[in-house]
C-alpha cells in the first residue's frame, strides 16, 4: 500500500508561531498607543490562526490508491479516485507564473485549490505523484 502526503513547511509554520509570539509581545509592551495596540491585536490574532491551521492541517494532501483526503481546520474530507479529477493551474499573478493544484470533486463539482504554501511542494510535481497513484 503506498501513501503520499504533502503539508506545509514545519519551518513556516514555527515562523508563523514565532511571529505570533512577537505580536503578542509588541501588545502588550505599547501601551501608550491604543489604535496601534488594535491593529497589533488583529495582526496577532490572524498570525495565530494561519498558524493554528498550518498545525492542526496536517497532512493538508494524502493519498493513496483508494482516493484522497484533505485535512482542514475542522476535519477531514476523503473522496475515491473515480470522483475527483485533478489537475494544474497556472495563473499570472504580480507579474510571476503561480501554479496552484485544483481538486474537482463529482458529482457536486466542489473545487478544492491547494497552493505550494498548503504542499509543502511544488503543485506541478504533487499532480504527477498523484497520477501515478492513480489506478
């Protein structure tokens, strides 16, 4: 039985906890700006959840040759192999070619998009794993 999966980097997320740390830290120690200390809040407060998600949402991709599964933030959701189609999409974006993997899942057509941030890997290279995981 072989089984693939794909995450983000352990490194981001650390960085992301990290930043998190750094933001709580500048709050609390600027206390004579309260707009500032807002806006610190929220930043703080979006760090921790990127993170919270790049730690619980993982693997965020596995598969195997049964179908795949893909980890949220509040669950998992596994489809078999006849009802997703896979493929890549490359989209131009701030000038640079960014290439995304999309799920189309039947028969609702539901559209999962994973990036490099959520694989941990280039989307070209994951969809070639995939295939050939593929029966």
């Amino acid at each position: 039985m072989t089984q693939r999966s794909w995450s983000p980097q352990v490194s981001l997320v650390a960085l992301g906890w990290a930043l998190t740390a750094a933001a709580v830290l500048w709050v609390v120690l600027s206390a004579q700006d309260p707009p500032g200390r807002l806006l610190l809040g929220v930043v703080a407060l979006l760090l921790a959840l990127l993170s919270l998600h790049g730690t619980v949402a993982r693997p965020r991709l596995s598969a195997d040759e049964h179908g795949l599964t893909v980890r949220g933030l509040f669950g998992r959701r596994s489809w078999p192999w006849p009802q997703v189609r896979v493929r890549v999409d490359h989209l131009r974006r701030l000038g640079r070619t960014v290439s995304s993997l999309e799920l189309t899942v039947l028969p609702d057509e539901e559209l999962v998009i994973l990036g490099r941030l959520d694989l941990g890997a280039d989307p070209v290279d994951v969809v070639e794993q995939l295939r050939a995981l593929r029966p």
